[in-house]
C-alpha cells in the first residue's frame, strides 16, 4: 500500500487547523481514519514534518549476489546433495536460509540415479475391503 500524497496531507492538516469540523467529519470528508489523523498531526507537533516516512524493509539477506552464485554452482557440481550439505559448504548459514535461496534461484535438489532403491517397501496394503465391517459382525453363515 502506497502512503498518502503530501497534498492529501496538507489539505486534511489545512482542515483541521481551520476547525468547524470535528476530526470524525474531516476523516469521512477525505475517506482516512480518525487514527491517521491524530498520528499526522502528532507528526508535525513532534518533527515538524507531514512527509511520510520511509519504508522499512527486513534484514539484509544473508546470502548477496556472490554467494547465490556460489550456491547454483554447488547445486550444478553436486546435484544430490543434502541442504546440510550445502549449508557446510557455503558455511554460516542455516539450512533455511540455504532453502530459501534455492527457492530464489528456481532451483532444486535432485536424488541421485546413482542410488540404491529404497528396501522399505509399503508397510500395508489398502484394499476396497476392510477386514471388520463398520456396522458390527457379519451376519452371512462362514
């Protein structure tokens, strides 16, 4: 959401420095808040400023561009390999931030061909029919 325009600004601060009207009126006047009001002109007490304030932003990313491009070239050479991995190598990362860059980067990490097949098989077998009946014991002669 974009912040007010200063002329928004000046304007609603123009009526109510004008009074007549309470800030109530002059919020349903200009379609703001009652809030926004009081905290624009507690602005202009306090600072002597209307301007909005500067967007704040997050933490800077913990991997810049250098590292990004060392994290794809990781992934290119060893395609198999575990977040754990790839955090070790990079180094003073956490595995998150590792998945996040990856997921930045449109990349993902590939299981090997090379791998043996997985010996745990299905543990249970789902069939159409159940061995106990919901609506109690069988009633057909065995």
């Amino acid at each position: 959401m974009q912040p007010y325009s200063l002329d928004l600004r000046q304007r609603v601060l123009a009526s109510v420095d004008a009074g007549g009207r309470s800030r109530l009126q002059i919020a349903a006047l200009f379609r703001v808040s009652v809030a926004w009001i009081r905290r624009l002109v507690q602005r202009r007490r306090q600072t002597g400023s209307i301007a909005p304030l500067p967007r704040r932003h997050g933490p800077a990313p913990a991997l810049d561009a250098r590292r990004r491009q060392h994290l794809a070239a990781l992934v290119r050479d060893t395609p198999d390999a575990t977040l754990a991995e790839l955090r070790d190598r990079l180094g003073g990362v956490s595995v998150a931030t590792v998945w996040r860059a990856l997921k930045a980067l449109g990349l993902t990490l590939k299981k090997s061909r090379s791998a043996p097949a997985s010996k745990a098989g299905r543990t249970c077998r789902r069939s159409a029919r159940s061995s106990a009946s919901p609506s109690g014991p069988s009633t057909r002669p065995a």
